[in-house]
C-alpha cells in the first residue's frame, strides 16, 4: 500500500471517530510518552489524542486500528474535499516520522530510563551531583541509560516523593536522612540529634562505617535500596527577630523536615513546631504563617529565604545530610552489567558532592553575609551551652525511637549533651 493510499485509510478512520464524536476531524496526532510501556517495548506508540485511535511503530512497520469496510465507505463523503486532501498529506508526513522512528528503534532500543526527584535548587552540592551522576551514567553507559534530573519539587514535594520512589512513580532519591524515618528507618532520626556532631569529619565516621551500612540495610524491606552518603552541612536557624538565648525561641512557629526528633527539640526551645514542605517555606514565611526555620546556609539562600526573614543565628546545632536511594526492584532488575557502570557512575557523583558541601555551605554563608538582608549572629560558647542544656531532653525521648544498638554505634562525642 502507498503512503498516501494508507494515509486515505487514516482519514477515514478519523472521520469514522468524529461520527462518532469522539474526535474532531483535522485532529493532528500527537506523541505522548507512555512511560513503562514505551520503555519496555522499545516501540513508539502515537495517538490521536482526543479519540485515543492508537498507531503503532513497530520496525518500520505501521499498523493502526481502521473501520470496517462497509461503515468506511458510508462515510467517506462526509469530509470536504479540502480538509479531506489537507488531511491526507498531514497524515502522510506523520507516517513518514513514524517510519523513520520505527527504523530508529529497530536499530536503537530505547534507553532505561532513571527519574532522578529531589526538592532542592540545581545550584546546591546536591543538584550539581545529580547532574554528574547523570553525565557520568550516560557516557559510560553509552547511552544505554537516560537519567532524567528533576530538582526543586517538580515532581514531588518531600513526603510525596518517598512515596513516588516505593511506587516506581520515579527510580531515585537524594533525601535528607530525617525524612527516612519515615520509611520505616526511625534509626535515622539518630542524625537530627542536637549538637551530636562537633564537625563535618564525626558526621562523616558515622556514615562511612558500619552504622552507615546497618542503617542502608534497614530500608530494604520498605522496598528501597540505600546506595549512598551525601553532605550538606550543618544547620543554622532564621527568624525575624534575633534568636540568642532559649527564651528568644518561646511562642514562635518554627518550620522543620519531619522528624520525630526535630519536633522535640523545637518543642524543647519553646516554640510549636510546623512540619511542611521545603517548596512551601519561603511562601509560609512572607505570609505569616511561620515565623522561622531551621536549614542550611545552602538551602536557605538558593530558596531566597534571606528575602522574607531579618535574623539569621549560625548555631550549627544540627545536620543535614542525604542518602541517594533507589526502588529496590527497579534496581535490581536493571542488567547486572549496566548495574555495576552506574553503581561506579554513583560513587564518583558521591566522591565530587562531598568534595564541594564544604566550599559550598562557607560560600552560601557569604553570601548571605553580604546581601545585607539579614543580621547575623553567632552563638556565644554561653549561649551554646544553654541552648545544649535545654535541648539535653531530646535525647531521652529519643530512645523510644532509636535502637540501642545505633545509639551505642555514634561515637562518644564530646559536643553530645548527655
Ligand atoms: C528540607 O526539607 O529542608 C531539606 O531536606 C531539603 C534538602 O533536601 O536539603
């Protein structure tokens, strides 16, 4: 059969749809990505999106569903003659697209493909290691593997996302480690402690041994994989009145991740915590609706939080921290050749983002510095050590929470209140 004589099928095809008012005659067919299906198969699919009349790409070759004979015929002079002719040469041209793409996917099947969901700016340590591990996993696979990058909540706020990666709605995380416990992994809520850490490298012996890997194992049966570590930094708080003693925090609603030990410790200081998503913050601030919020220096400048808040205190009294997480089927169902290119593909990503948190959160801290919105203050050993005295509680509510066994794997530091 010619183009244009299949073309002339199609026509009447869509005619025999628009009988039946399901679809406008002159309706350009359209491509749609079919998630699952088209990645499986490997075989474009194009629809005519209104009536859904499915044509099918497959190695040249086109199929579509058509109207039986006799109803074809019936309808065949219910079109103009011009709309009849401008349709058979648009159809034509849009089987000639899918020939080509059909000859594409018989010679190139089509990638697997990772969406990769975080909530934060592209221009933090966490976005930029997304991007590598994208650009190292698509050269070194060949092109085998397309790694799709969605930062900023596009896709998902933060509770939806852990959701969406459970699901396979996306294939991979970089979460922060208080959200975890929301997996089923209430040992993470170890990491929010206050004033656990006395600097980045006691963090980072926490995570590198085997507490590290104990607590990856933990979200297995949650069907989630743990692959990796990755910094942020330590957490300062912001508000709109300065914050230096205990009793500056009392009556202020004051944002934080969800975490069951992070609402304890606000609570602690006095003020009522509001647990919310990232994307939210900045809006809740300008409106009123909170009054603070604890992050980094990272995080609040790239989400402009310096514009809707006067105080900022650097008490570095907490930790964020990721771990990049994978659906555990989805992963290791992947071959295990291409498997092992993106776990090399992801290590080297976690080598450059914990190269660059530092330089990072200091520049970030500059920055904030210098864009003279916000009055900055340290905390004074005094007041450190207040503060440390009033959140001490925090660690006992904790143990109901965090098992023995991790509370006895985090060092003895001595920043830790008892
Ligand atoms: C937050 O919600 O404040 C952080 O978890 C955001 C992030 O991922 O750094």
């Amino acid at each position: 059969m010619t183009l244009v004589a299949w073309a002339e099928k199609a026509v009447v095809s869509a005619t025999l749809a628009s009988t039946n008012s399901r679809c406008e005659a002159g309706t350009k067919f359209q491509q749609r990505r079919q998630g699952v299906e088209t990645h499986i198969c490997g075989t474009p699919h194009f629809w005519c999106a209104p009536c859904t009349t499915r044509l099918q790409a497959s190695n040249g070759n086109m199929t579509m569903n058509t109207a039986p004979p006799d109803t074809r015929n019936a309808l065949r002079p219910s079109l103009p003659a011009t709309t009849r002719r401008y349709l058979v040469q648009w159809i034509a041209a849009a089987a000639l697209c899918c020939a080509v793409a059909g000859s594409v996917s018989a010679t190139a099947p089509s990638p697997i493909i990772i969406q990769f969901s975080h909530v934060v700016k592209p221009d933090t340590a966490k976005g930029k290691a997304a991007l590598r591990f994208k650009q190292l996993a698509e050269s070194r696979t060949g092109g085998k593997v397309r790694v799709e990058v969605y930062p900023d909540s596009q896709l998902y706020k933060d509770r939806e996302e852990l959701d969406a990666l459970r699901l396979g709605a996306v294939q991979m995380l970089a979460t922060s480690l208080s959200k975890l416990a929301g997996l089923g992994g209430d040992d993470f809520l170890a990491f929010d402690l206050p004033f656990l850490f006395p600097d980045r490298a006691a963090y980072r012996a926490a995570v590198d041994g085997p507490l590290g890997v104990s607590l990856l194992k933990k979200l297995e049966p949650r069907g989630i994989k743990g692959l990796a570590f990755w910094d942020n930094g330590f957490k300062v708080f912001t508000a709109n009145r300065p914050l230096q003693g205990v009793a500056d925090f009392k009556g202020l609603k004051i944002r934080v991740q969800a975490s069951k030990v992070l609402v304890a410790q606000m609570r602690a200081l006095g003020s009522q915590e509001s647990v919310s998503p990232l994307i939210d913050v900045r809006a809740d601030l300008t409106s009123g609706k909170l009054d603070g919020q604890e992050n980094t220096p990272t995080n609040i400048y790239t989400q402009g939080l310096h514009d809707v808040q006067s105080h900022l205190t650097v008490s570095n009294h907490g930790y964020l921290a990721y771990a990049v997480i994978v659906n555990k089927a989805f992963w290791e169902k992947l071959p295990a050749e291409l498997r092992a290119i993106l776990e090399g593909a992801l290590r080297d990503a976690t080598t450059f983002e914990n190269s660059i948190a530092e330089a990072d959160h200091h520049k970030a801290l500059d920055r904030l510095k210098a864009s003279g919105k916000l009055t900055l203050h340290t905390l004074t050993p005094h007041e450190a050590a207040q503060w440390r005295n009033a959140m001490a509680p925090v660690y006992q509510e904790a143990r109901n929470w965090i098992s023995a066994e991790t509370l006895a794997a985090l060092p003895v530091l001595p920043g830790a209140p008892p």
